[in-house]
C-alpha cells in the first residue's frame, strides 16, 4: 500500500512478540502509510513497541498519547465442545 490515508488501525499490537507472525505486525507498524496511527493491544507491548521503533530510528514514538480503555463486553465461555481431534473453534459474539 503507498497511498497515505488519515488513520489507520493496528490491533492486537502484542502479537509483535509473536515468533511467528511478529514480522508482518512490524512491517505494518513502521511501514503504514498513515498520518495517525492507532496501535491497540496488550499494554504489556510498551516496552518493546518503544524499544522498535527507537531502533528503526522511529521518533515519533516519543509523541504517542496514551489513552487505557478497559474492555466494552466481557469475555466467557458460553459452551464447550469436544476438541480431541484438534480443531479449535473461537466464536465472538456481541450482545
């Protein structure tokens, strides 16, 4: 993507320490064509959201204004089902 757009949103920014799956959540967050960045996750990330973009000789990161939100809805297992065979189901539902 090289068109520059107003706002973009990275979610689920933790995933950055994800061995397998870090590279593409990296690429994104230093290679967004984006005026404003919104980087929402885990707030155990700061450190090493930091410590990235530091290195990659990101300034901007020093501008960041923090805003915690707790989360909208939360979070339960409404069944269980038999998962021997090694399928996982996630099911997200909003009420």
């Amino acid at each position: 993507m090289n068109r520059v757009v107003d706002v973009a949103v990275l979610d689920e920014v933790q995933l950055l320490a994800d061995r397998s799956r870090g590279w593409a959540f990296t690429r994104a967050l230093l290679g967004l064509p984006a005026r404003t960045l919104h980087v929402c996750g885990d707030p155990a990330a700061l450190p090493l959201l930091e410590r990235l973009c530091a290195e990659a000789g990101e300034r901007s990161w020093a501008f960041w204004n923090l805003t915690s939100c707790g989360r909208m809805a939360a979070i339960g297992v409404l069944f269980r089902l038999d998962m021997s065979n090694g399928v996982l189901i996630v099911l997200i539902a909003r009420r």
